[in-house]
C-alpha cells in the first residue's frame, strides 16, 4: 500500500509540472490533480499493455516512434476520464505524456524503494 501511495504522489507532482509547462494540459485543482495521478496509474497499469501488444506491428516499422502515440493515447484517455483534467490537441497529449513520463522517472530516482 505504501508504494502505491508513493507511486501516486510522485505521478501526482509529475501531473503538476507537466499542467505548468505544458500549454494545453490543465488540470483545474488539487482533488482533480490527485484523481488523474489515480486514474493515470490505472490506464497505465492495465490498458497501456493492451495497446502496446495491440500496436506492436506499426510501432516495430515507425521504429518505436508510434509509442509515443500509444502514450499520448493513454494520457487522452486519463483526460477524458477525470473532470478538470484537460488536454487541448494531439500535441498537448504527447508533450505531455512524455514530460509525465520523464519527470516522474526523474523523482523516482531519488524516492526510496521497499
């Protein structure tokens, strides 16, 4: 239980970063910004996987760039999902998923494990 709770606060301050830097991802509040590091945890966790597989033969001839898509994918969808967690374009999704991705695996690297 305690490395979900640390896995979501660090998704969570991630998610704030990212809606500070990122013009088109707005998250509208503090129980919006812990919903969507939730829900973003979910998707990845569970419907992530499933797309990847889905989408490994175009994502094997782009070379891996249609992951960033399959990302972006995951990210809309968290969007879509939680009210006052919005994403503006395609664009907006893929920054933002990829600042997401980069900055929580950057925090990571400094929060203890079990």
């Amino acid at each position: 239980m305690t490395r979900f709770l640390v896995h979501t606060i660090v998704l969570a301050v991630a998610l704030w970063i990212t809606a500070n830097v990122v013009s088109g991802v707005t998250v509208t509040s503090w129980p919006a910004l812990a919903l969507a590091a939730v829900v973003l945890g979910a998707v990845n966790a569970i419907i992530r996987p499933i797309l990847v597989i889905l989408t490994l033969p175009i994502t094997v001839l782009t070379l891996g760039l249609f992951y960033l898509v399959v990302n972006a994918m995951a990210f809309g969808l968290a969007a879509a999902l939680v009210p006052g967690f919005q994403i503006s374009s395609w664009t907006a999704a893929i920054l933002g998923a990829l600042l997401t991705s980069v900055v929580s695996w950057f925090i990571g690297i400094f929060v203890k494990r079990d």
